[in-house]
C-alpha cells in the first residue's frame, strides 16, 4: 500500500509459476489441432456411405484410442461436416439438397 493508503504494483515477475492448462487437455489447445488430408477423405467417405457426422467423429475417436488421441475436436470434426454439406449445396445441384434434408 502506498503513502495514501491505495495498493501499488511495485514489482512484477513475467514469470509463470504455474501451468496454464492442465497437461491432459492440451490436445484442445488450437495450435494441437487438426485435421489431416487423411482424416479429411476419411470423412468425406463416411459421409457419402450416410454415416452420421457424429457417428463418424465417435468411429475415429475409438479407433484413435479416444478423443485426445484423435488430433481434433468434436466442434472441429461437426464444422468439418457441414463446410462439406455447404461445398455440396453451393455447387448448385438441387439433387445434393433433397438428398441433404433427407
């Protein structure tokens, strides 16, 4: 506190003495994930045989040995998803609609 009774920073340690996240979720971290040109045509391949876009994320989440060994998120593996049913939708093709929202 200084001479008019208001606390003051007098000192400042950029240091962290503590981690910012905890060790097992570092695999959420942005820059730890992605989705890479294999698990990409994985997907797509799903989604043309009409699994589900959740059903897919669970299916390679197990064959990863679970979520954090996946390399992406649910959220990231959904937005995935629907950037492809939008590619389908953008080219025009009223069939690739009916087929969407059936």
């Amino acid at each position: 506190m200084n001479s008019e009774g208001r606390y003051e920073v007098v000192n400042h340690v950029i240091m962290h003495n503590h981690d910012l996240t905890r060790s097992q979720w570092h695999y959420l971290h942005r820059s730890e994930r992605q989705i890479t040109e294999e698990k990409r045509e994985a997907i797509e391949t799903m989604q043309k045989s009409g699994l589900s876009s959740t059903a897919s994320f669970n299916y390679m989440a197990i064959e990863a040995g679970g979520e954090e060994n996946l390399g992406h998120s649910k959220k990231d593996h959904l937005n995935y998803c629907t950037r492809l049913k939008m590619k389908q939708i953008e080219g025009g093709d009223a069939q690739a609609v009916t087929d969407i929202m059936y």
